[in-house]
C-alpha cells in the first residue's frame, strides 16, 4: 500500500538544486548553487545503486543509508542536515494537494467496514 502521505526516503530538491562542488568556506548562495556538494557519497552507499537524488526509484529499499551519508557530509560543511531525509511523498511537490479530508474519510469508511465484519 503506497499513497502520497507514505513516508519515504526522498531527496529535497528545492534545498538541493543546483548541485555543485565547492570550498568548504564558500558563498554558495552567490555561486547560485543549493545545498548539495555532488560528492556522490548517497549513490556510492547505496546498496541497490541508485541515485536518490534523482527522484523516487522503484529500486530503493528504504535502508536509509544514503541519509546519514547525506548528513555526514552536511555537518563538515556545516549546513543543516536533512537534504535527503524521511518525507512524505507530497511534500516534494509544490503544488500538494490537499486531500486530507478525503484520506481520514475513506480511513474511517475502513475502521467501521472492518468492525462491521468482526
């Protein structure tokens, strides 16, 4: 089961992008550059070998493994951790829709078709 309020390991691409390397002391933000230093260290630690940064692959299994290579990196550079992270997967879009109400309707709609049954 698999909806747009899942949590899942999902890069942050309006933090991340645009991808750069850079000096450690650097004005990234006048270099036009996002949080993302492109050293690959989420790829290369990945066991399925997937780039997360990409988008979500069908391929990932969740391990986590590329979020604290992430924030690895993001504490020397001393930026805040969390560019790749647990999220909901509408939450990556800007323009999310709100459909909470609908969600906790149909999840009521099962709890009482499911008491009806026991």
């Amino acid at each position: 089961m698999f909806d747009e309020n899942t949590w899942i390991v999902a890069y942050d691409k309006k933090r991340g992008e645009k991808r750069g390397s850079r000096a450690k002391n650097t004005d990234y933000k006048q270099m036009n550059l996002g949080d993302c230093v492109n050293c690959y260290k989420c790829v290369n630690c990945c066991p399925t070998g997937i780039d997360i940064r990409n988008g979500l692959q069908m391929e990932c299994i969740g391990c986590a493994a590329c979020i604290d290579a992430c924030d690895t990196v993001m504490k020397k550079m001393n930026y805040n951790t969390g560019l790749i992270r647990y999220m909901k997967e509408s939450s990556l879009y800007e323009e999310t829709k709100n459909k909470n109400s609908l969600s906790k309707l149909r999840l009521t709609a099962y709890i009482l078709i499911l008491s009806l049954f026991l």
